[in-house]
C-alpha cells in the first residue's frame, strides 16, 4: 500500500466492483472521464478479469481514506499507457464519492502518484488528459506541477456539445524542482 497523509492507495478487489459500477453510472461523476454509457456489474467484472492479467504497473489502485472506524474508499487511480523505454506513462484519477469533493483529496493522491511514478516506477514524464470543462481538476493538477502542453480542439462529445481535452504533463526535473 501507498499511504498519505489521510489516504492510503492499495489494490483494488472484486468486492469493490459495485461501488466502482454506482460511481461510473452517476452522471455527474461521469463528467470527468470518457464513460458516457450506462455500465454494468457484468462489464465492470469483465474488466476486473483482463485488469489483473497486466502487469502490476498497470493496475489501478483504490483510493480510501482514514476515518474513525477505519478506511472508506471514495475513488480510484493509477498509472495507464506505460512505455518503460521512454520512462513515460499518462495517469488517471476519481474520485467517485461526491461528499468528498473540494475536500483536498484529489491533490493529496496526485502528490502519491507522482512521488510513486517518479521514485518507485523511474519514470521521467507524466502525462494526463483532462476535460477543459473540469476546472477543479485543472487547479488541482497545477498545484501538484502539472502544466499545459497543449490542446485536442473539440475532441470530446458530451452533453450535445464539443469540448476541448487539455494536455498536461510532469517532468523528472520540474518535479524535483
């Protein structure tokens, strides 16, 4: 396991799979990430499956908080699109619980995950996508030292309306800095 502050990272396992099938079938909680259909218990069993056949780099982690009676999961990261020649991956992260939003949580795993990418993974650039209609999570990916590296015009659908996706990465070096 990973530990923060006030969050632990670990695996994920399969009793956690129904929280993840609430969460991406919240519209809201969908606004941030590609997933516009409904999903299902059977589709998120599916994936589960094909996820614990990658390498362990791959897999996503859960995110859970300290709480008084123990740890609650409220979301889920990691690391996708590895290319170890190059030493670069793209990160994700959710935070599937809406009462933990604005919370500081999300900034809290992205400080892990880089520290996690950058000194345990060795790897030297660490990228992201993010909607241009997410404010929250471009602040927060500024705070952490991402920063703009361009742009895809109008390449996500959503809602009857065109949105741009912003590019953001991290280098090694800026991060040390």
């Amino acid at each position: 396991m990973i530990y923060g502050e006030r969050i632990r990272l670990r695996a994920p396992e399969r009793e956690d799979l129904p929280k993840f099938v609430d969460w991406l079938n919240d519209p809201e909680v969908r606004e941030g990430i590609s997933i516009v259909l409904p999903f299902s218990q059977a589709e998120e069993e599916i994936w589960f499956d094909e996820m614990i056949k990658r390498p362990a780099p791959e897999h996503p982690m859960a995110i859970e908080i300290r709480e008084a009676d123990g740890w609650t999961m409220v979301g889920t990261c990691g690391f996708h699109e590895i290319y170890w020649r190059n030493r670069s991956a793209e990160v994700g992260i959710l935070i599937g619980d809406k009462t933990r939003w604005n919370l500081g949580y999300g900034t809290e795993v992205m400080r892990l995950l880089l520290n996690h990418g950058f000194q345990t993974l060795n790897l030297n650039r660490i990228s992201l996508q993010v909607f241009e209609n997410n404010p929250r999570a471009i602040r927060t990916y500024k705070k952490v030292g991402f920063r703009r590296e361009g742009v895809k015009r109008q390449a996500m659908y959503l809602s009857g309306q065109y949105h741009d996706i912003i590019l953001m990465s991290v280098l090694r070096s800026e991060w040390k800095e």
